[in-house]
C-alpha cells in the first residue's frame, strides 16, 4: 500500500467538513492566515474520496462530553481554536 501525507485547507467554522481518501489519518491542524486552518492527513490517494468532519471549539466555548478525537490547538490573531475528529456514527 502507498501511502503519503496531503495537506487541506478549509475555512474555519464550528463544523468543517473535509473530502479526502477513505481511511485518512488525521495528524495535525494549524490556523492559517484568517479564517483557513491547513490540516494533515495521512493518506493512501489510490482509495476513493469520502466526507471526514472536524469539529472545532474556541476557548470557552461549549462541547459535548465526548467530542472525539483531540487533534490540535492552534491560535488565529486573538482566537485560540481546539480541533476535534469526533468519533464515526454507524
């Protein structure tokens, strides 16, 4: 199996919602610039594209109990953001 590491940049928002190969690991989330977050998965690009979620929650904020997966903290000028993978629904 081939595997190698590609980096995504969505929008910064509460949800975010990420096509990328089928059995991606998420390894990391950066801010990047205002309102981007670059983000690392470790991927196999011969496998077909699925949706992956990201969740994220300022300082402060509410979360659930269970919000998943930690992947990073990362700060956006006066914001600092917390990225979550939460746990896959069947």
């Amino acid at each position: 199996m081939s595997r190698t590491i590609w980096k995504f940049i969505p929008e910064i928002t509460d949800s975010i919602n990420i096509e990328m190969p089928k059995g991606a690991r998420v390894l990391h989330a950066e801010a990047h610039g205002d309102r981007q977050l670059q983000v690392w998965a470790e991927v196999n690009p011969n496998t077909y594209t699925t949706n992956r979620e990201l969740r994220v929650y300022g300082t402060g904020h509410p979360m659930p109990d269970n919000p998943g997966r930690y992947i990073s903290t990362t700060f956006s000028g006066p914001f600092v953001w917390h990225v979550y993978e939460p746990a896959a629904t069947s």
